[in-house]
C-alpha cells in the first residue's frame, strides 16, 4: 500500500510540474521571436545563455541531491521557484529582453537555468531514485510527467495567440497545487540511507571524472543528444512558418505537440520493456537513429503533413533515451552518486554542446535556412552514434566504486542484487 502511494504522489508531481514546464516552455521559442521580436541569432544566444547557467547549477543539484537521498528539500526549492514563473516571466523577464537585451537575457538565464533545465533534471533523478527504493519502473512515473506536457501544450496552442500570459499564470497555478503536494507527501528515509548518502564525497565526483567509460558515455551526450536538442530549440518556428499564417501555425503545432507527447506518454509505459529485453546500450544507439532519421528528414521534406509525422515519432525516440539513460547508469557506475551522473553525465553534458551550438545554428538558421542546417545536423549524430555503437559498455560489468572508503557500500550492494 506504501508503495502504491509513493508512486502515485511522484507520478502526480511529474504531471504538474511538466505541465508547468509546458506552459512556459512549448512556445518558448515562438514568444522570443512573435512577441519579443528576436532573431534566430538572438533565440540561439537566449538559448545558449540558459544552458551555461543550467551547467553552473546541474553539478550543484546533483552533489545536494546525492548528500541528501529522498529528503524532500530539493522539491521544496523548485517547486517555489516554479510557483514564481508568471511574475518572473510577465513582469521581468519579457520587460527586461525589450529594455536590454542581454541583461534580459542573463537574469532570465539565471531563472530559467535553476528552475527548468537544471530542476527539471534533479526532479527526474530524485523520482528515478523513488523509484528503485520503492520498486517501481521510472518510466512508468515518468510516463505522466508527458501527460502533464501534452495537456499543457494542447491549451497553449489555443490560448497563446490570445495572451502568452495565460500560459505563464497556469505554471504558476500548477506550482502552488504542487507545493501542497510536496507537503503531505511522505516518504520514508532510514538511518542506513541517510549514512549512506552522506558517504558520497567530493572525492567521489573527482574519481567518477578518471573513468574512460564516464567520458565516453559523456561524449555521446554531447554529440548526439545535444544536436539533438538544439534542432528542437526553433523547430516550431520552422513548422509554423509552413502554414499560412502563423497563428494558424501557432495552434496546429500546439494540437500535434499535444497528440506526441501523449504518444510519449504511452511510450514512457512501453519503454522499460524494449529496454530491458535490448539492454541500455543498445536503446541509446536506436534513440541515435531514430534522432538522424528525423532531423534528415526534416530537411528532405517540406509539407506539413510529412514534418508532422516526423514530429511525432520523437515520442517513441525520447521516451527509448530517457530510460536507457538511467538504467546505463544504474548498470555501469555507483549508485551512490546517481543524481552526479544523471545531472553531469547527461544534463551537463548536453548543455556544454547546447552552449557552443545555439548561437552557431541560430546564425544558420537565418543565412541557409532551416532545412539545410537540418542535414548537417542529422549527419553530424549519425557520426556520434556510430562512435558510441563502439565505445559504450555492452553489457552489465558491475558497479565501480569510486571511492576506495566506499567498496563495501558496493559490494553489499552487488551480493544483494546476485
């Protein structure tokens, strides 16, 4: 009865939270560009900002998260924060971008870094590590997070073109039922996991840094997963200039967000199953194929209809890589330090690329256009995917420890598990 509890309070804070994180972010880049009136140069660099700040808290959510287990004070803060986002957005942040552009840009780089990108990695690994105490599948948590998303995407469509605000006020909403929540939520810390966390050193992160199979894992990250993630900055510019006006554009891409990523959603369910019988490694290569076929794809065709069945088939390719990457991690790397290699390892990772790469496929979005940029991204993860179809781990090796004080944490860990 505990855990059934469990698993429905986290599935139900990943609904609201994802359904503010939708609400502000599903026309992000449409409200930078229709309402702020920036050019793609300017949204790459908004973006490239954010990912920089994102990086300075990603390593900092991750040490306090593995320090503290399943105490609920991470939670707390960006669940608060979370609860600022229609203030922040209405009366500071949009303001400030018209005023200044790059003090707009740095303050909501700050906000944006610490509450979204970096809270919503630290929310995903506090819920991962729920999830293998109280035995239940990430994904299938994970799962209503995307029902969260597809619901908060199908009222932004329709609402957006009547205020971005409304959008901005509904995050807010949803953070303050949130906090309720994350109050009468109950979840159990014993004495052995709270030494057990406070094991995890700084030395520990700096071993982690020594292991070729780390950095490997990271490169991947970096140079598939991130490309990845920078064609999906401005992509719904790109599909609502294909319609015959924007605001038609604006609702259609907001109704298909909506359709994948209930088809996420379905997915998040299925995923842990084609996972488990592939192994993560081989679900981290499938995610990088299906991401060059779409991105390929987005630029060999040029109907709405094709692009928007390429747009939904990200909804069986994220779910894939989201899973394999936490059970990657599980499999090859101390469990301990599960929110260090899920925030730095992935998270950090990909906003190092995001960083470099914003601002650049910002500029060529403007001077050769989206299709043509498209192909040069697809080709250049294809190139990393099959670099990491030779250098990821194949198979379960056993958990490293990082730190020599901590082999019997491990070993024990390791005997229970066989």
């Amino acid at each position: 009865m505990k855990k059934r509890m469990i698993y429905w309070n986290l599935s139900l804070y990943f609904l609201l939270f994802f359904f503010a994180y939708a609400s502000c972010f599903s026309f992000f880049a449409i409200w930078l560009g229709e309402k702020m009136n920036l050019s793609g140069a300017q949204t790459g660099i908004i973006f490239s900002v954010n990912a920089i700040f994102a990086m300075i808290f990603q390593p900092i959510y991750g040490y306090i998260s593995d320090r503290i287990g399943l105490k609920k004070y991470v939670l707390y803060f960006i669940t608060i924060l979370l609860a600022l986002a229609g203030p922040f957005y209405i009366y500071v942040y949009g303001p400030l971008l018209k005023m200044n552009f790059i003090i707009g840009a740095i303050v909501g780089g700050f906000y944006l870094g610490l509450t979204f990108i970096a809270g919503c990695a630290s929310v995903e690994s506090y819920i991962e590590k729920a999830g293998r105490k109280y035995d239940f599948e990430f994904g299938r948590a994970r799962m209503w997070g995307s029902i969260g998303s597809a619901s908060a995407a199908f009222v932004s469509g329709r609402v957006f073109n009547i205020s971005p605000n409304i959008n901005f006020w509904m995050a807010t909403v949803s953070a303050m039922i949130l906090l309720i929540l994350v109050v009468f939520m109950k979840v159990d810390v014993s004495s052995v996991e709270v030494k057990r966390a406070e094991s995890v050193s700084f030395n520990d992160v700096k071993q982690l840094f020594k292991l070729k199979d780390f950095w490997f894992f990271m490169i991947y990250m970096i140079g598939a997963v991130c490309v990845y993630m920078v064609y999906d900055q401005q992509f719904p510019i790109y599909y609502a200039s294909l319609f015959p006006t924007k605001a038609l554009g604006n609702q259609v891409f907001g109704d298909l967000n909506s359709l994948q990523v209930f088809l996420e959603a379905g997915m998040m369910f299925l995923a842990p199953f084609l996972v488990n019988k592939i192994g993560a490694k081989r679900g981290l290569i499938l995610a990088g194929i299906i991401m060059t076929c779409r991105m390929v794809g987005s630029g060999i065709v040029s109907d709405p209809y094709s692009i928007s069945f390429i747009k939904l088939v990200h909804s069986f390719e994220y779910a894939t890589l989201l899973v394999s990457i936490f059970k990657y991690l599980a499999d090859n790397f101390d469990t301990r330090l599960s929110s260090v290699l899920y925030l730095v390892g992935f998270q950090f990772a990909t906003q190092i690329g995001t960083t470099i790469l914003s601002p650049i496929v910002g500029k060529m979005y403007d001077r050769v256009g989206f299709r043509e940029t498209y192909l040069f991204m697809g080709g250049l993860v294809l190139v990393f995917t099959i670099f990491a179809a030779f250098t990821l781990l194949n198979k379960k090796k056993g958990r490293v420890a990082v730190d020599k004080g901590e082999t019997e944490i491990v070993l024990e860990e390791l005997s229970r598990a066989n």
